[in-house]
C-alpha cells in the first residue's frame, strides 16, 4: 500500500469534507463522498488513512454458515487482523444493511491494532458500543443481524465499490461529522495543500459574512478589496 505522509495526513485532518470534494471536483472528480454513510459519532476526531479493502457477495445458505468462522483464513477475520495500522478499514457492503457488516468486537479489535477508522455502506451491529469507541466508524444504519444472513466476506485488499465511490487500496479516506471522501493516493498531497489553502479562505469569508459583509465580490474574491482583506487576515493570524 502506498504510504501517507505525516504531513498530509496532519493537514487533512484540519480540513472538511466539503472542502476535499471542491478540490477534487476542480480536477474533475465528481464521485468521490461515499453516499448514504454517517458517523456513529459526530463528535469524534477527524479520520485519516489509507484504504484497506474487504469486499462481500450475496451469501450462500450452503455455504455462509456459523462454522465459516472456524476457518482462521475467513475473510472478513483476516481483514481486521492485516489491515495495517493507521489504514482506514472500507467494506463494500453493496449499499445493504439488513444484516450487519462487522459488530462491536471485530471493531474493538481493529481500533486496538491501530487503525485510523472504519467505513462499510451497509450497517453495524452492536452500534451503541461503536459509536462509544475512540475510533471513528461511518456505516449507513443500525443492523442486528449478522452479516452471514446476508453477505459472505470474499476478498481481502482489492478495489470496491462503497457508496457507489470507487475505492482502490491506498486510496486515501477522509471523514468528518458530514461524511466520507476518498481521495486517490496519486493526489493526496496536492489535494491537502489546496484545501488547506481553501479553508483559510473560507474562515476569512465567514468572519466576513457573520460581520454582515455581502458575498458579492468577497466569495469568490473578484474584488481588489476582498483579495487585500484577505492577505491583511492572513498575516494577522499567521495562517
């Protein structure tokens, strides 16, 4: 897996969601936030890391028995026993969460072994207990139901597709209380430095806007004025 810089991976988490998704889609890419995914809990620090995949298929009832996990090679264990410290766990749950994708203790598990989060576009089961954990977890709903009634755990570290986003191993994960971003591995440090950039701006405009300035001229900066406002908040705030 590619590697994330520290110092991406810092700035990133001094960013939004909604600022990374304008910065990707100045470079054409309009597909890249997870649709339908939520945090269990907005409150909880900003997630960053590199995308380690597992991919479900639609079960099979002569197959996707309890006795599956008395197989030490089963996918979805494997998953969270490798997926690397500081990678951000993504399943592709095929956008169903009636039945659950992974529940408290595999969750348990992953944050003890250092992972940076973990996303899946179905549900989480156990999701009270989740959304107490220190890691961050995004999923669509709740769902008791274990995840053998309906999905079956087939490949590990491979392209998915999550919230109809296509998520490649490496790519980098964001999210926040708004959602989830992915952001190729190829751009990830360009992509960190324009919305750093960005969000300083923005910060300008709003003290601005919340000062009762109109937006005409000031977002975006079209006039001299705002451009000269802008430079004199910068330095004053050594941002």
């Amino acid at each position: 897996m590619p590697t994330l810089e520290p110092r991406t991976r810092d700035m990133l988490r001094t960013v939004s969601t909604a600022t990374l998704c304008t910065a990707l889609f100045k470079r054409g890419l309009r597909n890249q936030f997870i649709q339908d995914v939520r945090p269990l809990n907005p409150s909880a620090p900003t997630m960053v890391g590199e995308a380690y995949t597992l991919r479900y298929i639609p079960a099979r009832e002569d197959i996707n028995t309890l006795a599956v996990f008395n197989d030490a090679s089963h996918p979805q264990r494997q998953a969270v026993e490798t997926c690397p410290p500081g990678a951000v766990l993504v399943i592709d749950s095929r956008k169903d969460a009636r039945a659950a994708s992974a529940g408290s203790i595999l969750v348990a598990r992953l944050m003890q072994r250092g992972a940076a989060g973990i996303v899946t576009d179905g549900g989480f089961r156990d999701s009270p207990d989740i959304a107490r954990y220190a890691m961050p977890a995004y999923h669509r709903r709740p769902s008791a139901p274990t995840n053998l009634t309906l999905h079956q755990a087939i490949d590990i570290n491979v392209p998915i597709g999550c919230g109809d986003v296509a998520v490649f191993p490496g790519d980098v994960v964001v999210g926040d209380a708004e959602g989830v971003v992915i952001i190729p591995a190829g751009i990830a440090n360009e992509i960190a430095a324009e919305a750093v950039e960005m969000t300083a701006f923005e910060d300008f405009v709003t003290e601005e806007v919340l000062k009762g300035r109109s937006i005409i001229g000031l977002y975006p900066p079209t006039h001299d004025q705002s451009r000269a406002d802008f430079a004199a908040w910068r330095e004053a705030r050594q941002r």
